[in-house]
C-alpha cells in the first residue's frame, strides 16, 4: 500500500528528473547555461558589502572600548529577519538574539532593531558581574565580550545558538534547514569571479561540511539523487503545494516515502556539484513556482 501512495509522486518526479538532464531544472534552478557561480563564501561577503556600502554605514569597535558598537535599523513593511540579516551580512539568529526576538516573530512595522557588525549572541549579565567573569563563564576571551548599551546585558562575538528557529504552526512559515550566513540570493545575480550574470531560484546557506540539515517543514521525501550541477539532493513536499529543495549535500539520510518532521534530519551539508565551497542550497516552490525563501524562513 505504502508503495501504490508513493508511485503516483515517484511518476511524477520522473518527469522533473528528465527534465534535469534536459536543463530545464538548472533554468528553473540555476541558470548554469551561462556558468554557474557555486557559492564561495569569502567573495560572496566581500560582493554583499559592496552592494550594501552605500546604504549602511558599521563602524568596528576600537579594542579599547567595552561598549558594543552598531548600527540601527527601522523595519519596513513585510521585511523579515531573515530578509534584515541578508543586506547586513550575519545571520539571523544574530539579529534575532540581540533584539531579543523569536525567530518566528512578525516584525513591527517602523520598529527599530540593533544589528552589530559581526555575528554573536545576546547573553545577560548577572548583577554585578565583570566583563572578565563573563568572559570565563562563557569560556571566551575578554576582547569578545561588549556591553549593551542601555540594557544591562552582553554581546559575545561568534556565540551562535545551534537552534536554527523556533518551532511555528502557522501556515507558510518554515524553519531553517541549517543555522548559517546567506551567502547568495534569491533572483538575478552576478558572478563575483566571472562577472557574468545568473538566475537563482534558491539562496545559498553556508554551512561547514557534516552540518546536519534539517526538514524545514513537516512533509514527505519524494526524490532525492545526484545532479551535476547541485549535487547530492534532496526534495519534499508539504501541505498546501509547497515543495523544498535542499542541494550541494555530503550525504543523504533519507528515503522516498519518508514522511519528516519540521526539523528532523534528512542529511548532511557538503560541497558536492559545482559548489565552490561547503554550503546548502535552499529552494522553496509554491505551486509550481519558486519563490523567495527569505520571506517565508523564521
């Protein structure tokens, strides 16, 4: 029985897989007709600070100052923490931890949020503690370690939770498959090493190889194989004609007919395909359409 449910999925999927040797799913992916870029990770910074430089000004702290130095950032209509921490180069559980935020949460229109210039995570301060006893309990360095301005609380550099997002119920919200920098985005691109321009229906993550990647919604695994281009994948479908594509990974831990919980592990993050660099290809399709995953990842 469990096959004779999963066969009119499969059937469907040979199509889409024909179609990936054909190139139709490297356009609907990937333009890599024209070359695709991979992911590096240093050039993708470096491209997203060029790109940003005119608009946001962040200052680094000098050594000898306590005091955490950042920049501030007033929420427009429909933006998301996913979408803030993109223009500003670190990642969402950065933003999330220092405004004290769930990930999950829809944010205020007009609201102001702080957002450091590097990634780290919020940590308060117990009465009277000293920066070198935060330090020790926290098991860093002093020099990582800078006070909140107004707040009472700390900012440790690079202490990143592992949770990747709060659980959330609501329809058409998904969690992140992996805790990491959005590397590349979503839509039409230009290669920083080759300068020619791209296509991306999907967002690159980064994440170190071994990384586990995690379902980003409740669903059930209908194709998973190995494409040229994006690797060793992943693909699931979800309630209400969503679909998630999960590329460049080391390994798979799953099967067709796998049914997964939001969060449950369906592999490992690697670099295999083209990917320059260890990373995760992240895909959303509503329909049978892609769309922008930052406006829909909490």
């Amino acid at each position: 029985m469990a096959e004779t449910k999963v066969l009119p999925l499969i059937t469907a999927f040979i199509a889409l897989l024909t179609a990936l040797g054909m190139g139709f799913f490297d356009n609907f992916l990937l333009d890599v007709k024209q070359s695709n870029p991979g992911l590096n990770p240093n050039k993708a910074e470096q491209l997203i600070q060029e790109v940003n430089k005119s608009s946001i000004t962040v200052t680094k702290p000098k050594t000898s100052s306590s005091e955490l130095v950042f920049t501030r950032h007033k929420v427009s209509r429909g933006e998301t923490i996913s979408r803030i921490a993109y223009k500003y180069g670190i990642s969402p559980a950065t933003v999330a931890s220092i405004n004290k935020l769930d990930s999950s949460e829809i944010l205020e229109e007009d609201s102001d949020l702080m957002i450091p210039y590097i990634d780290g995570q919020r940590i308060q301060r117990l009465e009277s503690e000293s920066i070198m006893e935060i330090a020790t309990r926290f098991g860093t360095t002093i020099d990582r370690v800078q006070l909140i301005p107004g707040t009472g609380d700390c900012f440790i550099y690079g202490r990143i939770s592992d949770a990747t997002s709060s659980s959330s119920t609501i329809r058409e919200r998904f969690l992140y498959p992996v805790s990491g920098r959005i590397l590349t985005a979503y839509g039409e691109s230009v290669d920083d090493l080759t300068d020619i321009s791209y296509i991306s229906e999907g967002i690159g993550i980064s994440a170190k190889n071994g990384t586990a990647v995690n379902s980003s919604k409740e669903g059930k695994v209908i194709l998973t194989g190995y494409h040229s281009a994006y690797g060793l994948y992943v693909i699931m479908s979800h309630a209400g004609e969503w679909k998630s594509f999960y590329g460049h990974l080391d390994s798979i831990q799953v099967s067709i007919g796998d049914k997964l919980d939001a969060g449950e592990l369906l592999g490992y993050s690697g670099s295999s395909g083209t990917a320059r660099g260890p990373q995760l290809l992240f895909v959303l399709i509503s329909g049978e359409k892609s769309v922008d995953p930052l406006d829909y990842l909490y």
